[in-house]
C-alpha cells in the first residue's frame, strides 16, 4: 500500500526518509506505534508460556493466548482504548476477546501494565538496535575506513582554533573519526545488550505472583528468556531508568560524534579551503537564485539533526525522577524516545552516502599546505633548535615569525640568515635540515595511527565474532 506521506505529522516522515523507503520500513518496523503494539503482545504471550510452564497455567490456554496475540490489530487495541481510557486494559481486553472462557483468566496473570511496557521496550530497543541502528553504524564504519586508508599519506595542513596548526594527513583525520565512532559502537552495543525488563508486579516485590507461584523469581526469569532479555536485578513497579538512559544517552553521543564530523567536513568545503566536495547531482540545485551554488546541504542536514535531538536526552534525564514506586510524569516524553531513535539512524544513513562519494581535492590540499608551509616550519625549527642546545628555541623562533609575517619571506629562510642561530643549524642532521626545507615530511606517525586504527577496527567490527 502507498505511504501516504504528506499526512504526517513529524518531518522524520514526511521529509527526512521520503528517499529512504527501506530504511523506513526498517524503522517503522521496531519503533513506530504498531511495533509498539506488537511488542506488548509479545510481552503477554511470554508471560502465558512461562505460566504454562511452571503449570500455574493450561498449556491449552497459553496456545490460545498466544495465538490471540498474533491475531489482535491495532486498530482493535484502539478503538477499546477509547472506552477504558487504559492502554494496557485495553489490550487484555482485545486479547481475552478472541480466547475462550477458561483461557482468559490467564491474560495478564500476575502482571502491572508497567511489566507489560517496560519490558516491551526493552525487547524493541534492544533489537532495534542489533538489527537496524549498529549495522547502520558498521557501515558508515567500513565507509571511513575506506576513505582513511585511501587517504592516509594525502598531506593536508592541520588546523586549531581556525588557524594553521603543523602537518597532518587526510586519512589520519578521519581515522580519528572511525576510533570516535568504533568506541561508540562498543557502548551502544553493551547498552543495547544490557536492556532490562521485569516481570515483578504493582510495585516490584511480586506480590501477585507470590500468591501462585512457588518462586516468582522463575516465571519472571522464564518471561524474560522467552523475550532474550534479562530482569531487572530491582525494580519497582517500573524498571530502573538507567538502562533505558544509558542508552539514550550513547545514541546521542554518537550523534554528537556524526555532527562534529559534519562539521569539519562543512568547513572543508569552504569556498576559501575547498579540500573536499559533497557529490552533486546533475540536475541538483544549491540555490534559487544564485545558480553556481553547491552548498554542503547534507553535512549541514546532519548537525541540524543533531541540534533537534541532542537536547532531548536532557529529558531522558528528567525521566530517572518517578514518585516513590511510580508516577506517570514520563508517560508522554517517553513516547518520543523512538523518535530520537530514528533520528540518530536516519543521521546515519545521511552521513554514510556523502561520504561514500565524497571528492578529496587534492590540489586544494596541497596548495593550502604550500601556503601554510612558509609559516608551520615554525614547530620543527623550535624542536630541532631546542634539540641542539638553544637556552631559549621558542622565543628566538616566534621573533623570526613576526619578522616573517611582516616580510613575508618563509620562516626557514630567515632563520638561516640568523648569525645567533647559525651554530644550531649546523649541528642538526641531514634528515633534520630535510625538515626544514620540506615541512611535507613533518608528518610525525599520521600515516602509521591511521593504519593501526583502521587495522584495531577492522578487526574488532569485520573479522571478530560481531
């Protein structure tokens, strides 16, 4: 059926993954209000097997209960929500409707709607997260690593607070990238893993359950294997907040990582560096009234992401806060939790098709290295000044800097013709001197980290065992 997209509501619809259509199904698939639903049954039809099990329960009632949970649409759940004004009754009731009599005091046996939800969450987060977001992020991964192994001896000059710095390579800037977000693989991956649900009744203690079940702490294990997840070590009638946070907490963090990529990558195509370029179309548009714009719209469209998400996990925050065993203060903001999700993951995908067609312009690059070069010898000579025995390298090399600056004559050109310093210069080696005359050579282990970072990724993310 057709996605009718201009009837929604949230831009990461209508807009953000209109050209996404996969993508969208995937998402739809574990966080969009259907899955929601889907996963609460899931949650009921756990909870009658593992009743069944412990034979508190009929295992002819647990099929039939099962089975209902298969069959009960959304459209249902809502319609009896709008009489119960309850979600999760409402969903009992769609379930006891289509069992028979003697199955349905198992609906639901034992359990507080929060067992219901948050353990539901857990599930969905958890494999949403091992089946969408982190092959997401793989690759993105195997796409920087590409790009930095490409790249690991292209000389570009390094930059600080806006300012030429000394001598890096291409490849060794985004090998810091693939260590950022490798590491953030790791966290979203433990985070994921270590999601919890519960199974422990009103307000944690199994007191319902206490009633029937000889150890209450087995049907709640056996719902929790059922759903691959595992039990809060102590909830309330909610599941501690933290997991759920921890969560939250590393998809925005790799958010952050995308958007200070982003970001440099922007910069980088400034009409004044023009090191790299986004690919554009043929029939693609920079603006509607200047024709000879190509603007870095994608990398911009990603740090706009991350400022409309980032400042949600603030609110994630505000969620640990719930009165004594529970209150429903986060019931609405903890809806939206998908959307930061989703938002993180379409964030993704952004980035990884720029990058993959991403244009290095290497004669950018060495043309600004070649002008920078007259100025960032200014390191290499201190170091080597110092090395030889000057009581005071820096000082007498930031006077040749201003001399060079007002005369516009290379800094190693004019330290040569320094008497004070000639003794110094003398002493250094050809290798050193080499240095001097080529700061390209000043490239310290850039080349070197970047293969050994790409190397340590590729092992732990393509050749392991995850």
């Amino acid at each position: 059926m057709k996605r009718e997209i201009f009837a929604n509501l949230s831009p990461l619809d209508h807009r953000y993954s209109v050209d996404e259509d996969k993508l969208w199904s995937e998402l739809s698939n574990y966080l969009s209000e259907e899955a929601g639903i889907r996963y609460l049954l899931k949650v009921e039809a756990a909870l009658a097997k593992a009743l069944a099990a412990l034979q508190v329960a009929p295992a002819t009632s647990a099929r039939e209960i099962e089975e209902a949970c298969l069959q009960v649409t959304p459209d249902e759940v809502l319609a009896e929500e709008a009489k119960t004004r309850h979600n999760i009754r409402a969903l009992v009731n769609c379930i006891q409707a289509k069992v028979t009599p003697e199955a349905r005091p198992w609906v639901h046996f034992t359990a507080t709607s929060a067992d219901i939800m948050d353990t539901a969450n857990a599930a969905r987060f958890k494999e949403f997260t091992n089946k969408v977001f982190l092959p997401e992020l793989k690759n993105l991964l195997a796409t920087m690593i590409q790009l930095a192994l490409e790249n690991k001896d292209t000389l570009q000059v390094g930059r600080t607070h806006g300012q030429y710095a000394v001598p890096i390579t291409f490849g060794y800037v985004i090998s810091g990238y693939v260590e950022r977000l490798g590491t953030a693989y790791q966290r979203i991956d433990q985070a994921a893993q270590d999601l919890r649900g519960k199974m422990a009744g009103a307000v944690g203690a199994y007191n319902a359950s206490s009633l029937v079940v000889s150890d209450p702490l087995e049907l709640e294990a056996l719902v929790m294997q059922e759903l691959g997840l595992k039990a809060s070590p102590f909830a309330t009638q909610i599941v501690e907040p933290e997991y759920i946070l921890h969560l939250m907490h590393e998809y925005v963090t790799c958010l952050g990582i995308l958007a200070n990529f982003a970001d440099d990558m922007r910069h980088l195509q400034r009409s004044e560096i023009k090191e790299v370029g986004e690919f554009f179309a043929p029939n693609q548009v920079g603006s509607s009234t200047m024709p000879h714009k190509r603007n870095p719209w994608n990398y911009e469209h990603v740090k706009s992401l991350w400022k409309t998400f980032m400042p949600r996990i603030i609110t994630v925050y505000m969620d640990q806060i719930s009165e004594h065993q529970r209150d429903l203060s986060n019931s609405a903001s903890s809806r939206f939790l998908a959307e930061l999700a989703a938002g993180t993951t379409l964030a993704l995908r952004r980035i990884n098709k720029v990058t993959a067609k991403l244009s290095v312009h290497h004669e950018s690059m060495q043309a600004n290295f070649a002008e920078a070069a007259k100025m960032i010898v200014a390191e290499p000579l201190y170091i080597l000044l110092a090395s030889a025995g000057h009581p005071d390298a820096h000082e007498a090399v930031r006077l040749i800097t201003l001399e060079a600056e007002n005369t516009r004559q290379p800094v190693a050109e004019l330290a040569k013709k320094h008497s004070e310093l000639a003794p110094y210069i003398q002493k250094l080696s050809p290798s050193q001197l080499a240095v001097l005359e080529d700061p390209g050579l000043y490239i310290g282990q850039a080349s070197r980290k970047t293969e050994l970072i790409c190397r340590k990724w590729t092992m732990e993310l393509f050749e392991g065992s995850r």
